[in-house]
C-alpha cells in the first residue's frame, strides 16, 4: 500500500511541476515585457496565455541538428540530468502538513528525509 500512495504522490507532484513552469514562463515574459515597456507575449490566445504552447508546437516541428560524430548517449542525457536534479531536489520539500487517509498518514513529500535541506543543497 505504501508504494501505490508514493506513486500516486510522484505522479501528482510530476504533473504540479508540469503544469507551474508554463505559468512561470509565461509571467516572467509578461514582467519583462514590462520591463522593456512592450506588452510581452500577447498574440496568441487571450492575454498570451497560449503562448508556451505555440512555442511548444514550434519545436516539436523544429528540425534537429546534430553532428554526426555526437555521443548520443551523453547528448541525450544532459536534458534528462537537468530535469532529473530539479525534480529530486523538490521531491524532499514539504507542501503541507501530513493527513491521514482511510488510516494511513500520508505525508505532502515525496521522501520525508531527515536530512531534506543537505539533500537539496546536494542536488542542487
């Protein structure tokens, strides 16, 4: 039972992330939009919300370049350490206090580490 809870968990705190940094990128576009005294992202969808998405779709599309004397095992695991680092580094923060479901308590972390700040320190 205390697997299931722990990737019920890692699945909703993996879609959380997913769902913050479009919004994140979004509000740092529209603050320097400011900044520079322009709008910032405002033609696609309304106020610019779809815009992360437009980008998205444009590089899906986009054509990959890659040298031919590339090692793609270190060429496609630099991205997957860059996403990896950041999500264990949050996986050890507490959202909320911990609650009790149908007996069992559950914590609003990922891994309740006794020592969850050197671990940050150490990811990061």
């Amino acid at each position: 039972m205390e697997i299931i809870i722990t990737l019920v968990k890692l699945v909703v705190f993996f879609l959380i992330l997913l769902q913050a940094v479009p919004i994140l990128v979004w509000l740092e576009r529209r603050l320097l939009g400011r900044f520079q005294l322009r709008p910032g992202p405002n033609r696609v969808g309304p106020f610019g919300l779809l815009q992360t998405l437009a980008d998205g779709i444009k590089l899906l599309f986009k054509e990959s370049i890659v040298h031919n004397q590339v090692d793609m095992f270190l060429y496609l695991l630099g991205p997957f350490l860059v996403v990896f680092t950041a999500f264990a580094a949050f996986s050890v923060i507490p959202i909320g206090a911990p609650f009790e479901l149908f007996g069992n308590t559950i914590s609003l972390s990922i891994a309740d580490l006794n020592i969850g700040l050197l671990f940050v320190f150490a990811v990061l």
